[in-house]
C-alpha cells in the first residue's frame, strides 16, 4: 500500500473481493456454522435453532411480561408472516433468557455485557435487535425495586473502598520535578553550586514522592477500571428510582388545604375562623335591622295568616319583611350552630389533652413512688457500710 492514494478504498476492494458469509438480520446457527464443519457441531446448531423455534412459539402463544412490553401482544387475526417475524424475535429473546439464566418475568436482557463469554455477548446484541431496545434505560425499567437497591448498594461499596484519587497532586509534583531540574541546570550555567546542588536536591525528593504517587495513582486507576460497570449500573438504578418516585408523585393525589384539620393546631384555627366569620355575620345582621328599623335580635315567633282583604291597588297595599326577618333569623341560627359545634371540638381537644396530662403525671407519681423506697434502702446501706469502716 505505499503507493495507494486511499488505503481505505483499497481495503474495501478487496473486501468486496472476499467471497464472506451473509450474516444478515436474523441469521440461525445453521447459518453460522462453517461448511466444513464437523457433524456434531452441526447437529448442535439444529438443536439450538430447534429450541429457538419452540421457545419462540410458546412465548406467541403465552407471552411474559417483559416480551409483552417490548412488541406487544400478538393479535389472534395476525397473518403468518406477521406471526412468524412475532416468534423469530421473541425465540432470539428467550433462547437468551434461557442461557443467561434470567428468570426475572419483567426482566428482558441482562444489563451488564458479558465480556467473559463472546456468544453469549453476540446474542445479547442481537437481542437488542430483536426486541427494538434502544439503550439500557429501558432494561432498568423491566427491573424490580429490590434488584435496582443491590445495585445501588453494590455501586456504594465500589465507592467506599475506592482509593485516593492523586491524579492532581501527580501532575503538580511531575511539574514541580520539571522545574527543579530547570532551575539546577540554569545555576551551572551560571557556575553557581550552591543554588545548582540545591535544586537538584529539591528534584531527587520531588522524583521520589512523584513516584509514590505513580503508585497510588496505579492503584486508583485499576480500581476505576475494575467497578466502571459496577459503578455505572448504580448510577443508572439510581436514576430509574428517582424516576419511579417522580411518577409516583404526579399520580398521587393532591393534598387539599383542609387537611391540616388533622392537627389539634388545626382544629384551633378552623375555630377562630369560624368564630370570626360568626361575629361578622351577627354584625352585618344587627346594622341590617337598625337601618331598617326593625327589633334585634329578630323574633322567631310564628306569624298567623292574616284573614283575606279585599283587594286594594298597590299604593294601598303594606310592605311586609317578615321574610326577610325569618331569613335573617335562619342565617343567625346557622351560624350560632356552626360556633357551637366550633366550641365543642375546641372543648373535646382540651378534654383529651386533659386526660393525657392526668396520665403522664399519676405515670410519675408512681415512678416517684417506686424510686423512694430504693433510695432509702441505697442511703441505709450506705449508712451501715460507713458504720463497717
């Protein structure tokens, strides 16, 4: 290729050249298998697609939550295409399932890759594929909250055994080092032994705490490589927990301002409430009949019916606000009831911190009670110890 004006262009002619496998979306293991492979490797590859095939079929039929979520429910009028592209995807999954040992109902891939075992790491791919998953935010959803907490737990004891991190201070000390031996070099130029003797002194100690710090700075990076999945994962659940719980939030239902009634402070403003609006109404009430004329407070007697007159024009006839006295009446009776009813809440609160009072303190008379007579038996003891001495 020293002579090629695109080693890109090259490498994909002779690509192209390379009679390859057609690995192309949804290939079996027959398909997999080479040619001139041996009988049981082939007799294996039927096996697998075989189990692909049934696992497929029954999860059409009967389909588990984490398939259900994924592609759906396969409706009872699908035609054979549709049913057999339905099964091909759903086989691929659960022959994974299957391997991976998942039995997790809801619980669709594995969410760490599986860098010790190649297949199984080139079927979870596929998996993806099959299942449409995008990323692994959709996994975490299929995990329950028991399982998303270990792993929380799990990234939490990554962290608490982390080594420092002396990244920074490494850097500053290499520099440091840098500098010295500078500043030593500059001084025997100029023939000064004294400031050269000293700087190199100043460089051998920074090379030796740099060193050190190489050490540790080893130690945390191998730390930082060996928990980033562990690490990641955590973070991840972590964030599907926030998730729920922000769910969970918008769906529960409102607080609603009457609920601070629970409280006995609650109680004791609804009161003074109450009983401001009552004086209020009772003085509207009051001023309303004094502009009128009429008696406060209004009599509430029954009225007999007046004996038919004969009729009269209207200028003749009086103006009668005996309606309007019994309106006013029923209004005030109400909000006298409400302060009754104001007053007798407010009274069964003080009642019951009245109780409660009484019993926290015949509590302590009994306890003082108790503890006398062991003081006195303390102090007698004491007195015939003395009197040993």
């Amino acid at each position: 290729m020293d002579h090629a004006r695109s080693i890109s262009s090259v490498l994909h002619g002779r690509l192209q050249r390379i009679a390859l496998p057609d690995l192309r979306h949804g290939v079996t293991w027959a398909e997999r298998t080479p040619a001139d492979a041996s009988a049981v490797a082939r007799e294996l590859a039927a096996a697998l697609d075989g189990r692909a095939r049934a696992l497929g079929d029954q999860m059409a039929a009967s389909p588990e939550p984490w398939l259900a979520r994924q592609l759906g429910v396969l409706a009872a009028g699908a035609s054979p295409a549709l049913r057999e592209e339905y099964s091909r995807r759903a086989g691929v999954a659960a022959a994974y399932r299957e391997a991976a040992g998942i039995t997790n109902p809801d619980q669709a891939v594995s969410l760490e890759p599986h860098h010790s075992n190649p297949e199984l790491e080139a079927i979870r791919n596929a998996v993806f594929t099959a299942l449409e998953i995008r990323d692994e935010a959709e996994i975490m959803h299929g995990l329950d909250r028991g399982e998303l907490e270990a792993r929380i737990l799990a990234g939490e004891r990554a962290q608490v055994i982390a080594p420092p991190d002396v990244s920074a201070a490494l850097r500053l000390t290499a520099q440091a080092e840098t500098d010295a031996l500078q500043k030593s070099a500059d001084a025997q130029v100029q023939h000064d032994g004294t400031r050269a003797a000293s700087a190199k002194s100043l460089a051998v100690q920074l090379a030796a705490e740099r060193q050190r710090l190489e050490a540790s700075d080893a130690r945390y990076e191998q730390w930082s490589a060996d928990t980033h999945g562990t690490r990641e994962s955590a973070g991840k659940a972590r964030a599907e927990l926030q998730r729920r719980r922000q769910t969970q939030l918008s769906r529960a239902p409102q607080a609603q301002p009457n609920d601070e009634r629970e409280t006995t402070a609650g109680w004791w403003r609804e009161f003074e409430a109450d009983l401001r609006a009552v004086e209020r109404a009772i003085a509207r009430q009051r001023q309303t009949a004094l502009d009128a004329g009429e008696p406060w407070p209004p009599q509430c007697a029954p009225v007999p019916e007046p004996e038919p007159a004969p009729e009269a024009s209207p200028e003749d006839q009086p103006v009668r606000a005996q309606p309007a006295q019994d309106d006013r009446a029923a209004r005030l009776d109400e909000l006298l009831a409400r302060a009754d009813q104001a007053a007798q809440r407010l009274a069964a609160q003080q009642a019951g911190r009245q109780a409660s009072s009484e019993y926290a303190a015949r509590l302590e008379r009994q306890a003082q009670a108790q503890a006398q007579p062991e003081a006195a038996q303390q102090a007698e003891a004491r007195k015939g110890a003395e009197i040993e001495m």
